[in-house]
C-alpha cells in the first residue's frame, strides 16, 4: 500500500510539474520585432526625413554621441538610424521598410508639395499601386537610397 502511495505521489508530482510547464510556455512572449536599424550617411538629412516627410516619432537614444537617432515606429518597435556609411548606395526595391497612412490622398498630396519623387511599383512617376485586397502603396527613396513603401492597410 506504501508503494502504491509513493507512485501515486510520483505520477501526481510529475503531473503536476507538466501542467506548470504547460502553462508557462502558453504565457511566454511570441517572438516581436524588437528595432530595424539602417545605417546612413548623414545623419541630420536622414532624421529630418523621417521625422518631416514619413512623420515618425524621434525617441531617446541611449548613446548621446551624435551617430544614432531613434524613431518610434510600433507600440514596441523602433527604427534606429546609425551614421557612418563612407557614401550613399543603391539599394534594391524588394528589400523595403513599409508604412502605413491613414490616408493616402493626403501623404501624396505632402510628397507632391516637398517635391519628393514617388511611384508605383512598376517606377511609373505619381502613379499608385492598387493591390487586389484595395490597398494603395506608393514607393520613393530616403536620403540614403533605401526604399520606402507607404500605403493605406488597415489590417
């Protein structure tokens, strides 16, 4: 009877052990975007950019050495601008940061007035992708030749 009482308490204890194992891997975290970070040129020209033109949040860095400038682009993510590229390089259109407006006559009608080139996907000047789901993208370049995507998804 001991031993059949001591396995019980075994199976129980393990039971037990495995359901608190269970629970906490149902509350860990999901993996998230933590920060992008590009590194630029200029480093007034580029956080102008993003503040002024995209409209970003600038947010303190911890580093106060004149290189970094961080961005606000999530409720937990950020975008880092990191300065000391030797010069401006191209970069391809497929590898994009994307943002989304909530209204797109409004973000051209901003891009047409500081006359920053913009276009559809194919290159077309002034032109907007309308995508099968009706969301609108527009694409252009930061002062660093890195393309930026903007459209109007409310996912």
């Amino acid at each position: 009877m001991k031993k059949l009482l001591k396995s019980v308490r075994f199976f129980l204890a393990i039971a037990l052990m495995a359901a608190c194992l269970a629970s906490n891997a149902q509350k860990q975290k999901p993996v998230s975007l933590n920060h992008i970070a590009i590194y630029i040129f200029d480093l007034k020209k580029s956080t102008d950019f993003y503040k002024d033109v995209i409209g970003l949040t600038q947010i303190a860095e911890p580093f106060h050495d004149g290189k970094h400038t961080w961005f606000k682009i999530a409720e937990h993510s950020q975008l880092h601008l990191i300065q000391g590229a030797e010069s401006i390089t191209s970069h391809d259109k497929n590898s994009h940061i994307c943002f989304s407006v909530p209204s797109m006559d409004a973000f051209v009608k901003k891009l047409k007035y500081d006359n920053i080139w913009f276009g559809n996907w194919n290159g077309d000047t002034g032109k907007i992708t309308n995508r099968p789901d009706g969301v609108h993208q527009i694409y252009f370049k930061d002062p660093d030749g890195y393309w930026i995507e903007i459209n109007d998804d409310t996912y």
